[in-house]
C-alpha cells in the first residue's frame, strides 16, 4: 500500500467523505458533517497534529493504543511499535488486533517512524476488523 493509499483509507475510516482524491487529490469537495470547513486535509503520516487525532479517533473506536519506541538495540536499530488492541471487559487480557514495527533503516527520521508505525497498525486493524476479526 503507497502512503495516498493509506491516507485515503485512514481518512475515510475517520469519516472525512467529502474529499476529491482522484480527479483533485486532497480537495475538499463539500462540507464535513457540522458544516463547519477544513483548512487541510488529513495527513497523520505527515502532520503530528493529525497522527493526535488519528490516535483519538482509535480510542474513540474502542481501541486502545500501545506505542513503543526502542533505542536500546543500539545505534543503528532504533524503531518503533505500535500495536491496536481492545481491552477485556474484566481486564484480564486483552485482544490485539493489529502490530506494527518499523525501524530506524527503513525511516531515519524519528518522528516520522512513529507515525509510519502509527498509520501502518491501524491500517491492519481496520482490516482485520472488516474480515471479522475483535471490534
């Protein structure tokens, strides 16, 4: 999946339906629900402003978010994991739904590494749970 094909997806679980990606990409063709209008388009690969609301918007869902960022592996292993789950009830256990590692070779950039991993975890979540996987 290219990075527009994951923003595309992200944007359209979050609910941002309003927007042109083939024939305009990242143009606003109408107003979101509330009528009130976007300055930009979601990029929570790009922008952490948008990685934050991409994270809410999981716990919104019900998900719950386990980020981890690793240096200890030394100096040229650095990553980052993001791993979605759902809780249980009882708080026995917990379900995970989707992980995601990514590691300092294949994005030096630190900031940038967690969004990757970020993006790329929930991702795998919206699918497994499209397939019938945990909610």
């Amino acid at each position: 999946m290219t990075d527009h094909e994951m923003r595309v997806r992200l944007a359209e679980a979050m609910g941002w339906t309003d927007l042109d990606w083939y024939s305009r990409p990242g143009w606003i063709t109408g107003l979101p629900p509330g009528g009130r209008p976007r300055d930009h388009v979601p990029s929570p690969l790009e922008f952490d402003t948008d990685a934050a609301r991409l994270r809410a918007w999981c716990v919104g869902q019900g998900f719950s978010l386990q980020i981890i960022i690793t240096t200890d592996l030394g100096p040229d292993a650095a990553g980052v994991r993001v791993r979605v789950y759902k809780p249980d009830p009882d708080l026995s256990r917990d379900y995970s739904i989707a992980e995601s590692w990514v590691w300092q070779q294949d994005e030096p950039d630190p900031l940038r590494r967690e969004r990757l991993a970020l993006c790329r975890a929930v991702v795998q979540a919206l699918d497994a749970v499209e397939a019938g996987g945990e909610p």
